[in-house]
C-alpha cells in the first residue's frame, strides 16, 4: 500500500494507518509486515547549507539509510 500524507497533520495520518491497517497485518502470526517512509522536498530558492548540515547530521544519528540532496 502507498498513502500520500497531509505534512500538517503528520501524527494524525500515522497514528490513523497504524490503528486501523498496520495492527491487522502485524496481529497476524507469522506476518512479516514492512514499513517505511518517503520524504521528497522541492524548495525553488534551494535549501540553505544550515537546514542541509542539520538534516544530514539527524540523518546519520537517526541511522536512516538512503538521504542525499540535489541542487
């Protein structure tokens, strides 16, 4: 499954999946049941070196595995 989340209302969205999709399928025995994220952000000014530096630093300390930035 694939859903488009509202980045306002972020907790809202997850915590919604999780209860009433993701428990059903993870509540089964033997489920093996696979969940990630997606994060595309397009900023027309580009993104300023600070906001660059800090993301990639939470990045690496948040172990996630796939980030990068385009110019």
């Amino acid at each position: 499954m694939s859903a488009r989340l509202d980045n306002t209302r972020i907790n809202r969205d997850v915590s919604r999946l999780v209860d009433e999709i993701i428990n059903h399928l993870t509540s089964i025995d033997g489920s093996d049941v696979e969940i990630s994220l997606e994060v595309n952000a397009t900023v027309k000014e580009g993104i300023p070196q600070n906001t660059v530096r800090t993301v990639s630093e939470n990045c690496r300390t948040l172990k996630v595995t796939d980030f990068g930035f385009d110019e």
